[in-house]
C-alpha cells in the first residue's frame, strides 16, 4: 500500500504489496525493523500487537484488497472488547481520489453485543452521530487498510468494507515441514490445528486430515 505511505509516512500506514482479488492481506510496517510488531489472523480473528512504546514508527495491520474503485459507503470491525480501543486505534486508513481519511475506533458509537464484543461501524451516519470528527470518506477507494500503532494488542473479527467480509486467501498447502514453522501453518488451506497438526499431515502427504 504505497500510496498510503507516501501520504502519510509519519502515521505508520502499513506498506504491504496488495493482490488483485478481494482478500485481506495481514503485515506490518517496521521500517527500523524492531520486530515489535505483529499481525496474524486465524479462527476469524486479526491479531495484532504492537509490544513497543506509541512513539516508535511501527504499526501492525492488515490491507484490504479489492475494493479499488469502488465509492466508500460503510466499513466495520468486531472488537474483544471495547478497552481495546486506545485512542484513534485501531482505525482504517482510506485512500480515494479525493484525499486521504481516518477512522478510528474513537469516532464512532460502538455497539457492546451480548457476549461482550464491540463493533464500530463507520458510515456517514454513525459519524455524524458521534459529532463528525472526522471526514466522511468521499470518492472513489484506491487503497484502504487498517491497522494499531498505538502500543497494546487488539483481537479484530467480522472485518466488512462496503457490506463484504474481509478475511485472508489461502490457496496453498505445505510441502515441507519448515514451512508449518514460526506460525505458517496458520496461512495454509486446508486449515490447520496447530503446528504440529500442519508438521502431521506433511509427514504423511496429507493422509492424516488436517483438524483446523
């Protein structure tokens, strides 16, 4: 997402290489290459972490794909909790042919469900209600992601951008047992348990099924 780098270096947007097909990309942005940020998604839920002070240029997201084109309407996320909103994080970042937004997690209303989740929805309505603090995304989308750079983690699920849920493609399965390392048996479909499930089904070509 090198658009949105170029225009705002200083808010650590994720510079991550987009594909083509509607997809979350997970990635971070640590051009000191501290290794304090982290972003992985399984079981639905985008995980990221950033275990390093604010004011360290890193920041842990995910780009959306896809949707390039397209008039912003309405983008959503699912929290853990509400306390996992610290300030304007998590946010989107929108880039259209008009400029460039952020909405953050401070700028909507969040609705508490039943079982303790909270979810923000950014829309010109729910932004307006909240005292419109920011812009109303206008135009057409050229790159969208959204991402914490605020130290803390945050557990995100049920992603949408313009009513489509937003979750990783995976396509490829392991041909080796390094590949289920360092939390890769995570990116692979079929979906699997653990490492060792992944490790598993490699050793016996797939004859032991996966339990993801």
């Amino acid at each position: 997402m090198k658009r949105l780098i170029a225009t705002a270096v200083a808010l650590a947007s994720l510079m991550i290489v987009g594909t083509s097909a509607a997809a979350l990309v997970p990635g971070v942005f640590d051009p000191g290459n501290t290794g304090c940020v982290h972003s992985t998604f399984a079981g639905g839920v985008l995980h990221l972490a950033k275990n390093c002070p604010t004011s360290t240029n890193a920041a842990a997201g995910a780009d959306i794909t896809g949707v390039e084109g397209q008039t912003f309407v309405e983008a959503s996320f699912t929290l853990a909790n509400a306390s996992q909103c610290q300030g304007g994080s998590p946010r989107f970042d929108v880039q259209t042919n008009t400029g460039f937004f952020f909405l953050g997690c401070n700028n909507v209303t969040p609705v508490i469900n039943a079982d303790g989740t909270a979810t923000y929805t950014f829309n010109a309505a729910t932004l307006a209600a909240a005292g419109q603090q920011v812009a109303t995304p206008t135009g057409q989308i050229q790159a969208i992601d959204v991402l914490i750079d605020v130290e803390g983690t945050a557990d995100l699920s049920n992603i949408t951008v313009n009513g489509q849920l937003q979750e990783p493609v995976t396509t490829s399965a392991p041909s080796t047992k390094d590949q289920c390392k360092n939390g890769g048996w995570k990116t692979f479909n079929p979906a699997f348990k653990n490492q060792g499930d992944c490790v598993s089904w490699v050793a016996t070509h797939g004859k032991n099924a996966p339990n993801g």
